[in-house]
C-alpha cells in the first residue's frame, strides 16, 4: 500500500460531506484537485471508494473500511502535533473548542479573553447542540467541550463550573405575568415553542414535566435560542431558555420571566474532555481558564 496522509486527509473530507465541492470549500483546493487525490488513491488501493447513484456519491464497503481506519489516524496525529506543541510550550498552538448552543452566549467572551493572554493560539470554535457535542467527542474530534449535563455512558472528564438555570418565558402582555405562583397544571393550558431534538434544553425541560406528570403542549420547533425569543415575543408561545440567553430582552422589557413553580430547572455548566485524551498544554490551560473565570463572568462564584 503506498497512499500519503494528504490523500487520506482528503479523502476523510470528502467521505464526511460526500460531496468533492464541499470537501474541496473545507480544504482549500479545487474540485479537480480533490478529485485527482481521490482517483490516485483509488488506483493505488485498487479499490474504488466511492459510488455515484444519481447526483449523489456514496462510499463503497472498501470507502467505509477506509474511512475507519482513515479517521483514527488523522486523530493521532494531531495527538502527536499536541505533542509537539508541549514541547514548544504555550506561545502556538491550535485549541478546538466545541460548545452547547446555548453556552455561546458566555463562551465566545471567555475565548476573546483568553485569546488576549495567549496571543499565539489558534482557536477553532464550533457551536452546536447536545447531541453533535456528544459525537464529537465520541470521534475524539475536538479538545474540549462545554455543555450541560454529560452523559454517564461515555467515558469523560467533566468538571462543573457554573450553574444554568433554565426559565420559562412570555411577552410582557401574557396574562401569567401578572400571577405571582403559576401552578404547574397551569402550564398545560399553553403551547411551548422549543429547540430542536438533540438540544439539551429541550431534553432537559421535556424531562422535567414528564417527571411531574405534567402534559407539555409543543408548538414550533426552532434550531436557536434567538429563534424561540422572538417567536416568543411574537406571541407564538411559551418558551424555556436559559437565564444565560437573556440580557437585552429582560431590561428592555421585550420579554418577562414567569414566577412558575418548582422553576427555574436547575441545570449546570461543564466543561468536558474524553478520558485518557492528552491535552495540549493550551487546552489545559483553557481549561483552567474556564474553570477560573467562567463563573466571575457568569456571576456565580
Ligand atoms: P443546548 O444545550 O444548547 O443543546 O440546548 C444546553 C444544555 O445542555 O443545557
């Protein structure tokens, strides 16, 4: 076998967007180049890694064998790169940070913070829900994650370093507004718009009614937190979001917060990396950062 890591590196790209163009846009190449890489491998496997169906391309068994073992190498060589860069110590390196949608709110002010002291670091930021989280770290795809809750089931270092308690919204004019302990059967009567599946503030609120027996009526599903306070400004519904979501719309009065009972659901931040990964001596550093300095910004120290 005599295939190079810029062809593996390739083809992982494009057998995780099937799609050359869009593997082509995340590695800075032209189409013809990601597909000559990926003919060259091909020819030398003597195997053919890709089918097309219609417009769309698939991987073959071979494809899927060699995404496998594919995936797991580029994973230890950026091992081995953290490595490296210990021995460079902290003035380069690159830290991939993946948090909760709903974590954005503060996270993107701690990296800034931290970007200021560490001049040097790359930092690469992906924002997504629960359940993406949940794969990347599976995959062993990113340095560190901050997110709710993490699960028992994989194998991880988690460290809580902040409360995040979630709150039910409404329009200033809701009738609920003006009530100063909202039953929670009283809930049942409105409708909820709420995040998307995979999203841990939906998990954590549906898990919350349930437990209480109470039925929760849901609306419109949206992928944001921004989306679910205007629809509720909107008057589309009810909405449980994270206090870490609100600032503008509180002071402005666009949107009240419901004296509902047993509320807030109080959940708590994480920051969580797998068990057994090395981290580089900047993802360690972050880590401490966070564990720091998240909760001064979130005002609960
Ligand atoms: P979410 O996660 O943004 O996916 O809802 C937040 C949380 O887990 O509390």
């Amino acid at each position: 076998m005599n295939i190079t890591f810029r062809q593996l590196k390739v083809f992982d790209a494009v057998a995780r967007h099937l799609s050359y163009t869009r593997a082509a846009e995340e590695l800075f190449l032209s189409q013809p180049a990601v597909s000559m890489q990926i003919k060259q491998l091909e020819d030398n496997l003597g195997i053919p890694l890709f089918e097309q169906l219609g417009k769309k391309i698939y991987l073959t068994e071979g494809g899927r064998e060699l995404y496998h073992y594919g995936h797991a190498i580029s994973q230890q060589l950026e091992e081995a790169d953290a490595v490296f860069e210990q021995l460079k110590g902290l003035k380069k390196g690159r830290l991939k940070v993946s948090v909760a949608s709903t974590a954005n709110y503060f996270a993107t002010r701690l990296l800034a913070s931290f970007s200021k002291t560490y001049e040097g670091v790359t930092v690469m930021l992906d924002v997504t829900n629960r359940k993406s989280l949940l794969d990347q770290l599976e995959h062993n795809e990113t340095d560190l994650v901050i997110m709710g809750r993490p699960p028992l089931e994989l194998d991880l270092v988690t460290e809580a370093f902040a409360d995040n308690p979630l709150v039910v919204i409404a329009p200033p004019n809701h009738p609920l507004t003006r009530e100063s302990h909202i039953p929670l059967k009283r809930l049942q009567k409105e409708t909820f718009v709420v995040r998307e599946f995979g999203s841990g503030t939906r998990i954590a609120m549906e898990r919350f009614f349930s437990d209480r027996g109470v039925r929760l009526t849901t609306g419109m599903e949206m992928t944001s937190n921004e989306a679910i306070k205007q629809a509720v400004e909107a008057g589309l519904g009810l909405g449980i979001v994270s206090v870490h979501t609100l600032g503008l719309e509180l002071e402005t009065r666009r949107l009240s917060i419901l004296n509902a009972e047993a509320f807030p659901i109080l959940r708590h931040w994480y920051v969580v990396h797998r068990k057994g990964k090395r981290l580089s001596p900047v993802a360690q550093a972050f880590r401490e950062f966070v564990l720091t300095e998240a909760p001064k910004l979130l005002g609960t120290t």
